[in-house]
C-alpha cells in the first residue's frame, strides 16, 4: 500500500491515482440484523426514484401533505414538495412531545469547564416557543434574516429552531470570525437580528463574542451597521460588555418571561430556512441558501441509516460546530428530526486534557461518534496511550467528515477507537448539497479504509472528464451529481447568476452539478475522494478560499502582493502557506525581522484563526504567466518540499530557483 498527495495537473480533469488500498471489512452479523438500513433501500430508489424521496419525506409531519415531489422544469433551479406545507422546529420537538417522548433527553450538553446541562425535548420545546415569542415580538416574521453568533450551548440549537418555528432565516456565522467577516455575513443576509453570547469558553479561558458583535455593528470604514434592530445576549461566559440600550437585550431577562405558549404555523416546504456562507474563489464569501422540506426530508434519512440512528438507544455525538453545515445538518436538524439524544460539547478536544473527548465518550456512553479526520490525525499524533486510558466500549458506529480520510487514519480510528469492531462510514457532502450524498451504509456496504464509496440510494453521482463522458472504473476526474436532490442548495443568496456559473455552467449541456472536487472510480466503481481541484483549500475540515487570505494579507501595509496556496498537512489535512512580496517603501523605512510572524496574526485577526497560514515566506518575487496568472501549483510544490514542476509557461523562469532558495 501506498500513500501520496493526489497531483492535479492545471486545466485537466484527470487526477495521478498514487493511492493503493486492498483491505475490506465486510459488515458485523450482528450489526448487520439491527441495522436500519438495508441493501433494499438502494432497489427501491432505482425503481423510482421520486417515488422513493416521496416516501421518505411523509415520514415527516406536513401540515398540508405535497402532491407535486419534483420541479425541474426550470434548471437549475428545483423546487421539491412545492404545494405542501410543514414546520421545521414542529417536526424536531414539538411532535416527539406529542409522542410521548418528551421526557426523552434531546441534548447532554458539557461544558469546556465541565459544568453540564441535560435538556429533555419537552424543555427544548418550551424554550424554543418561549423564544419564537419573543423573536416575533421584535418585529421577526417569515423571511427575515437572523444571524446567529454563539459557542456550543444549548441556547445555539434553540436559537436555530426559534428561527425556523417562525418561518425566519438564520444565518449561522462560526464564533471563530473576526468582526469584519461577521460584518460581511450580516450586511449580505441583510440580518434584522443577531443572537450572541456575551462569551464562551474555548482552550480554558473565556473567548469574547459580543466585542466583536459590537465591533461589526460599529463603522467598519463604510459606515455603521443599517440592517440590525436589535442584539440577544446570552449570559455564558461572565466576561464584560458593554451595552447599548434600546437595542441590547439580555436572553435571560426575556426569554423566561415570555409565554411558553406558541403555535407552529405551517410554511411552505420551499420557504428559505438558512443561509450559510462559505468561501468563493472570488474572495466574496457565497451565501448558500437552503429551504425546509427538501433539506429536512434528506437531513432525517441520511442521519437515520447512515449513523444508524435508533432514537430509544443511542446517544449520538457529531463534534461539529454549528457555524458549519455539519453541525446544522448533523447536530441540530436531522438528529432532532429522529427523536435522538445527543451529547452538545462546548470546547476543544484539547481542554483541560488532551483525552477529554474520550472522557466524554466513557461519560455519557456515546454509541456513534462523527467527526473529521484532522481531529483523528491529531489524536494519532499524541498516541493511542491516552484514547485506551478511557472506556470506549459503548460506542458502535464511527463517521468520519470534512476531507478525505487517509486510509492509516482510518485503520487507526477503527483499531483504536472502535475496538475493531465498529464500522466506519466515510461521507462525502458539502455545504452546497445540504447532506450526505456519498457514503458506506453500515450493515450493508463492505468497507475500505480511504474510500467515501458509494453514492446513497436516491443519489446519482457520477466520475466525468472536462466533457462530461463518464471515466470508467480506474479512472480519475471530476465528481458531479447528475440528478436533483432534495437537500439541494437553492441558490446562493441574492445572486443567481454566480449560482449558475459556479455550480452548474461547466456541465450544463448535460445538466451537471459540478462539485468542485475530483475523485476516482475504483475497480468496482466505488468513490474515492482527491481533494479540490480549484483553490480553495480544505483546512481541518474548513473551506477557506486562497484569494481571501490573499486580500487580508494585502491588506497590510508593508505587503504589495501575496500567493496563497494549501499545503498538505499531517494534522490538517491541508495548511495555509501564504507567499508575500514586501513593498520596498516598507522595508526602506522598516526591518522585514518578525515580519513574517506579524503578517501570520494579521491574518488571524482579519480573518480568523483557523486561517492564520502555517508559513509565510518573504519572497522578491512571484511565479507568473505571460498574462500575469500566478502559477500556484509551482508554490505549492516549494512549500510541500516537492521538485518544482514544468516552469515553460512563466514569464521570467529563473524566478523559481529563487524562491525555492528563499524558502530553504
């Protein structure tokens, strides 16, 4: 077996296959009689396809029952269940309560302190109507924008289903993002709201939001915030803010006090539910907008048989955050739309001690565990010494999202963390596809470490060339999905042009979906993931584009121009290595010592810390085409260590040799 960074050679399709990988672990008998899915699943999504999303979605409650599944009339713009009428947060609380389920615990939620929280789904719903009460009494009805700024509590999760309950649309933004890019999200969305916390703890000492809040609503260089009426406060972290009255209000002076009486009104299955923002390649972050009746059909049943989730057993923990869509889909939506209980951790797999998650597992006997494999490979790298120090016996069923899995990272999470026995399944999804799309089913699929496998019953997936032809088994190219889905992306907000051109103009004479990523078919025509063929870079499960980085960067007074590209990572998975060229009226008058360090923590301010770069090399000059193109795959050789490819088509060919020098 071997194992190399996947090579993508500029303007081809076709990705180097340096990756060998024979082991298979076919599904546990006993797993396999208790599974929910079943190798059924797939015939009968073949039969009809429609017919069986369809069926999926009436496992929701409509409050007026669809007759039309599909419009596809108008590509790429679907509409699914369009004549139907449901509530999001009635389907996730108030109809396990109803049930008889209420009583059922919904959330375990832990503390990075270690103080801890068990909320039941009778208390989550009374919480969430009291909060839709008081939403709607600030003036939020269906439509509105919310932005939502808020660490791992409870109060995140209720504040997501308040929004929905209404009919609103929130806008989660992760808690790592500076006030410019908080700044940037609520403008676009043009938010009315933003929910935030005053702090919340993260690597043992209290990280501050409502600064940055504050910071964001404030003149920013264009003038003050317009959009934002007012700003929820939860009291979290006991850290000083300030305070605007008229617009600041504290959640607990007026959540408590508002009537737990609430109604969930029936909106239709394509009412907007959230945008979530992710890097574009252009540097404008895109709005991608998701609705209720489609999303949530898809979110419920890919959480329901691929996490195998059985809601009177289970305790499920997905260690996402909710500023990403693997902690909208996989945290709030999907498991809450199956009655599922869950562990909520606030902090950092690393606080107080570098076995806390397993702690945590051992604790509240967590029996399946999704998480990304940047956590994984940093968990190798300390040892298995501290994972076998707890007991992790209760847990039967392993995810893994965010970026390809190395197959020795696989191996390892099974042995070490899943006692050999728990099957492992392996996902492919994006932001833009709302869930899962590509993944094992447990019980039924014979697994391979390294392989995301085969797309799931309902999902039409396909390996293609530049034109569109499919590759064959043995082949590399690029992934796309050929059929609408019900978890689609509707757009990205406010800007249906860049949809189409982004997603859908590549392939569109066959009606493609183009994901962004190559993969390969292997010889039985399963899926194995390469990585980005654009670049934007994959940074511990998060999308950053370069040319945002290379904006902040430029954005610093001593820096004339900066390339910026994704350097494979053992942690990471992949890490920011940002080239810059300095103006040379900044180093008349200053020395460039620290220099790289300062521009390191000036990207981390402007950006955030996840995408401070790992390197930053001070270079005379950068390598360009005739035309101008920075040729960031000769960067990424020099900052992989890497013989420096085929220079021809640059302007000036020497200019590598120096870099490469510089760089040494």
């Amino acid at each position: 077996m071997s194992e190399q960074s996947p090579v993508t050679q500029p303007g081809s399709s076709q990705i180097d296959h340096l990756l060998t990988e024979d082991r298979r672990f076919a599904p546990n008998a006993d797993f396999a009689e208790n599974a929910v899915a079943t190798a059924e699943l797939y015939e009968q999504a073949k039969t009809d396809r429609l017919g069986f999303w369809a069926d999926k979605a009436r496992e929701l409650h409509w409050h007026k029952p669809f007759t039309e599944v599909l419009d596809w009339s108008n590509p790429p713009f679907a509409t699914w269940f369009a004549d139907g009428e449901l509530n999001v947060a009635y389907n996730c609380l108030d109809r396990h309560v109803e049930a008889g389920n209420g009583d059922r615990v919904a959330l375990l939620w832990e503390g990075e302190p270690g103080d801890e929280r068990r909320v039941t789904y009778a208390e989550l719903t009374d919480e969430v109507k009291r909060l839709a009460n008081v939403l709607e009494g600030l003036g939020i009805g269906q439509g509105d924008r919310v932005a939502i700024y808020l660490p791992m509590i409870p109060e995140a999760v209720a504040s997501m289903l308040a929004v929905a309950r209404i009919g609103a649309v929130h806008s989660v933004v992760f808690g790592g993002f500076s006030a410019d890019s908080l700044r940037a999200r609520i403008d676009d969305a043009g938010a009315k709201l933003v929910i935030t916390a005053d702090g919340g703890y993260r690597k043992g000492k209290v990280s501050p939001l409502k600064p940055a809040v504050d910071l964001a609503l404030g003149d920013r260089g264009t003038g003050e915030q317009e959009t934002v009426e007012h700003v929820l406060v939860v009291k979290r972290g006991d850290n000083e803010v300030d305070w605007t009255d008229g617009r600041d209000l504290w959640w607990h002076d007026v959540v408590p006090a508002a009537s737990a009486d609430h109604e969930a009104q029936a909106f239709p299955a394509e009412n907007p539910l959230f945008i979530l923002y992710t890097s574009g390649t252009t540097g404008k972050p895109k709005g991608i907008l998701h609705t209720s009746g489609g999303y949530l059909t898809q979110s419920a049943f890919t959480n329901k048989v691929v996490h195998d989730i059985h809601p009177e057993t289970d305790v499920y923990w997905c260690t996402a955050d909710i500023g990403w869509v693997t902690g909208h889909t996989y945290v709030t939506y999907g498991p809450l739309a199956n009655g599922a209980t869950q562990v909520l951790y606030e902090g950092t797999p690393d606080t107080p001690h570098p076995g806390r998650w397993w702690e945590i597992v051992q604790k509240y006997g967590v029996t399946v565990l999704y998480t990304a494999p940047t956590a994984i490979r940093s968990f190798m790298k300390l040892g298995r010494a501290i994972p076998k120090q707890f007991d992790l016996s209760s847990l039967r069923l392993l995810g893994s999202v965010g970026e390809p899995i190395n197959p020795e990272a696989w191996m390892w999470y099974r042995k070490i963390i899943g006692g050999k026995t728990a099957p492992i399944v392996d996902t492919w999804w994006q932001t833009e596809t709302g869930s899962i799309m590509v993944s094992a089913l447990p019980g039924v699929t014979e697994t391979k470490p390294g392989s995301a496998q085969v797309p799931l019953p309902g999902i039409s997936i396909d390996v293609v060339d530049e034109d569109g032809t499919h590759v064959g088994n043995g082949n590399g190219g690029l992934l796309v999905v050929t059929e609408p889905w019900p978890s689609m992306l509707r757009g990205i907000w406010g800007d249906p042009e860049r949809f189409v051109e982004t997603y859908w103009e590549k392939f569109q004479k066959q009606g493609y979906y183009f994901a962004g990523d190559g993969a390969r078919l292997d010889d039985d025509g399963d899926v194995w993931l390469l990585g980005r063929v654009d670049d934007v870079m994959n940074v511990s499960g998060h999308r950053l584009s370069t040319t945002e980085i290379e904006s902040a960067l430029v954005g610093n007074e001593a820096v004339a121009e900066a390339a910026v590209v994704g350097a494979s990572d053992e942690t990471t998975g992949q890490a920011v290595v940002a080239f810059v060229i300095i103006k040379q009226s900044y180093l008349s008058e200053h020395s460039a010592e620290g220099l790289a360090n300062t521009l390191r923590l000036w990207v981390g301010e402007q950006i955030g810390p996840i995408a401070r770069p790992r390197d930053v090399y001070i270079v005379g000059e950068l390598p360009k085409t005739r035309s101008g193109k920075i040729m960031r795959r000769l960067l990424r050789d020099v900052a992989e260590g890497r013989e420096v490819g085929d220079t021809t088509t640059l302007a000036d060919t020497a200019v590598m040799s120096v870099i490469s020098a510089q760089v040494k």
